[in-house]
C-alpha cells in the first residue's frame, strides 16, 4: 500500500499547512510529509470517498491489527505511531490543524486513530484461545507490541548503539539508526523518541525504489539474446548483468542515473520525481545501464549519510540486511561510495529474528531489547571495506548525480512533475484508464 503515492497533493498541503502554521512536528520530519503515511493517505479517502471515510471506526495499522487477532486487545505501537503517523511528545496533530486542511478531517486522530500507545518489547496482551487454536501455540502466551520489518531488523543484527546505521535492502531501502541526541535531518522520514530502542532517538529515512528499479530493468529493458545467454549458463539475468558490470572500470560507462523510479523518499520527499539516465549513446549496452543503476541507489544511500552527518548525527558503520546481500559486487559498491565499513546481518532472517528478540522481552527473558540484542542479534563487522582508488573514482560521479538530483529534485527545472501531470491527463481521457500510483 504505501507503494501507491496517489496523495502527494494531500501531503504536499499537510507539509505546506504545518510550516504555515509553524507546527513543532514538521521538523521531526525531515520538513515534509510523505504521500506514503497514514494522514495523508487517511485525507486521501476523505476527499475521494467520503462515504467511506465516514464509515471508518478504526484506521489501524497492518501490524496492529495481527497483534489485535492475536490477543484482542489493540495497541498502537510506538513504532508505525510516530514514523507514519505524526505521533510526537504524546500527541497528534492538534483538531485546529486538521480542520485548517479540511473541516471533515478534524476528527480524524481524535477518532479514527487514537488509541493506547505500546512501547517497543512491551507485552500487548496474550495469545487468546481463538488464536492459539489457529497458530497451535500455547494459549496466554506472551505477544510483543507490534513493530516495522525494518526498525525490528536493527536489533537482528545487534546494531542498537548509535551512529549504527541498518540499510534493509530488498525492493526499497530503509535506513534505521538510533542516536542520543534529537537532531533535525532534512529529508528524513522521521525522528521518534524509542522508535527503534527505548531510551533512544530512532531515526529513518529511506530510498523507495533499490531491487524494484534492478528488477524493472531487467524485466523491461534488456535484450532477448541477454537472457538466452543467461538461460544457456544457467544463471539469472540479474547475474549475467553484474557479472558483465563488473569487469567494467568505474565510470567506464560514461552515465549518470537518478534513483526516483518510485519516486524520493529521502532527502526530498517527492514522490512526483522520476527516474533518468544521463549519457546513454548507440555504444551503450545493457551492462552499462545495469551498473549505472546499481550506482544511483549507492549514490543516495550516500546523500542520506551526508545529510545526517551535516546534522550533527554522523553515521559510523553501515550494516546491510536484506535480500540485496547476496549481489557482493553491489554490497563493494555500497562501501566504497559511501567510504563507510560496510557490515551484514548473519541471519538471513532478519525481521523474523528481530521478533523474536523483541518477544523475549515481552516475556521478561531480558530487561530490555538492547541486552536481548547483544545476546541474540548478530552480524559480521566491515564484511566490506572502502577501496580507496574506486572511492575517488566513484566521488567524481557522484558529484554529477549530486548536480542532477538539485536540479531536478528541488525545484530549478520541474519536468518530472509536469511529466506526471501530462501522463495523468492522458491517462483520465483515454479508454481503460489506469489509476496513477
């Protein structure tokens, strides 16, 4: 669902209206709201159905509503509460502000969200009879609070300390960290006082399309005899192209590509940004393009670290968890662009072993996720290190992604968005029209 970006309007007026009004959230998100969280979303509906908004009782989020079947009991977790629903110092934002957005939405925390926040590790209830009959676990069992696959992931790989940054790799990237001290980070998808760990600021931002934008390539893109080339070795298109990537010298290639196929989640929060490739000629070849977007999701990894280390919360080591590890070639890449060691998760299982550190919490097994995490998680330290001749050879490229993504990303040449508008037109007259995500 958060894939569908259909209310940027909704949340390009949220973030306009809370820095009109001055809202002290607005910075604990980085400046701007996203298209893919609850009240914009939640506005979306109002304004588009409201028959069905007002049939709403509870706007619940996926992960509190499987631990509500499993107990009977609904609880909020902190997590999902403060990054996707603008839950800060024990409140929503205010009924004025939601009724300046519209007056049918001043209700909407105070009725359809609200609800008992739970702490991550805390117990929300325990499992009921209906629900030890469909699992076969043993009733009145310990539930722990709900929690996101990625924030869980963190203490899987027993990275809860700060300056520990958590890169969840797979279809998006979501960057988790916790640090000490509050910092407003631009471009961030949030900052929650124990959004990872109690006792911490956990911070996340993000990339919305890393193994989506390899996969539509590889899908859409490349030649017919690439994959019987693949098919006649017995590996995958994804394999042929990384092999063939990397015996090329960095920037052989001569591109530059931006990484907004599904839009930028951090550092600009515009989900109407596209994706584009710079210096493509008739000599480039499919390799060429593969590895330019593979570097275009490194390159915003790294403007993510550059802008939390211009805050003042500097990023020490990158842990990578996700099904992204297992492209080596990517995994040297990520290292020597950002120039950080770059560790991995040693369980392959990480959002289901994060779980299960955070219910041996619930079940009093330890005092705290943190211990749980130095007990249980796991991960191999700078599995990866920076290659300084490839390092200032990447630096030169990513100094033109760099120019590409202010010039296109915020405001001095806005085709992309005039693009999607077009495409929107075209699409709203034209017979079997699609709905624009």
């Amino acid at each position: 669902l958060w894939k569908h970006h259909a209310a940027q309007g909704q949340a390009d007026r949220i973030t306009q209206l809370a820095h009109q009004r001055g809202e002290a959230w607005i910075d604990r998100y980085g400046g701007a709201i996203s298209s893919e969280w609850e009240f914009a979303k939640g506005l979306q509906v109002l304004e588009e159905d409201p028959e069905v908004y007002g049939a709403i009782e509870h706007w619940v989020e996926a992960a509190d509503w499987i631990i509500w079947q499993l107990t009977g009991t609904y609880v909020r977790n902190a997590c999902t509460a403060g990054y996707k629903g603008i839950y800060q110092d024990g409140a929503y934002p205010s009924r004025e502000y939601l009724a300046e957005l519209n007056p049918d939405f001043a209700d909407f925390a105070d009725t359809k969200v609200s609800n008992e926040i739970g702490q991550l590790g805390h117990a929300a209830g325990r499992l009921s009879a209906q629900a030890a009959a469909w699992t076969g676990l043993p009733e009145g069992i310990a539930v722990a609070v709900g929690n996101v696959d990625a924030h869980v992931t963190a203490a899987a790989a027993n990275a809860v300390e700060p300056g520990q940054m958590v890169a969840i790799m797979g279809t998006s990237t979501c960057h988790v960290m916790n640090g000490d001290t509050l910092a407003s980070v631009p471009g961030i998808c949030g900052v929650v006082d124990g959004g990872i760990v109690e006792g911490l600021w956990g911070y996340e931002a993000g990339q919305s399309g890393v193994g989506d934008i390899f996969a539509w390539y590889v899908d859409n893109q490349v030649p017919a005899a690439y994959a019987a080339m693949a098919d006649e070795r017995g590996i995958s298109l994804h394999d042929l192209l990384t092999e063939l990537a990397t015996d090329q010298p960095v920037s052989a290639h001569g591109l530059v590509a931006l990484d907004w196929h599904s839009g930028n989640r951090s550092v600009l929060v515009d989900h109407e940004l596209s994706g584009l490739v710079v210096g493509l000629t008739l000599t480039t070849k499919p390799e060429d393009v593969y590895r330019a977007l593979l570097e275009s999701t490194a390159f915003g990894t790294r403007t993510i670290v550059e802008a939390f280390a211009e805050s003042g919360v500097p990023v020490n080591e990158l842990i990578v968890a996700g099904g992204l590890l297992k492209n080596r070639f990517l995994m040297q890449m990520y290292a020597d662009v950002t120039r950080l060691p770059l560790s991995t998760i040693a369980s392959d299982q990480g959002p289901a072993l994060g779980s299960a550190i955070h219910a041996a919490v619930a079940a009093g097994a330890y005092p705290d996720v943190r211990e749980a995490a130095r007990a249980m998680g796991r991960r191999v330290v700078a599995a990866y290190t920076p290659d300084e001749d490839a390092a200032l050879r990447y630096d030169g490229l990513y100094a033109e992604y760099r120019t590409l993504h202010d010039y296109f990303g915020r405001g001095e040449n806005d085709v992309m968005r005039r693009l999607k508008a077009i495409r929107r037109q075209a699409r709203s007259v034209g017979v079997g029209a699609e709905v624009d995500a």
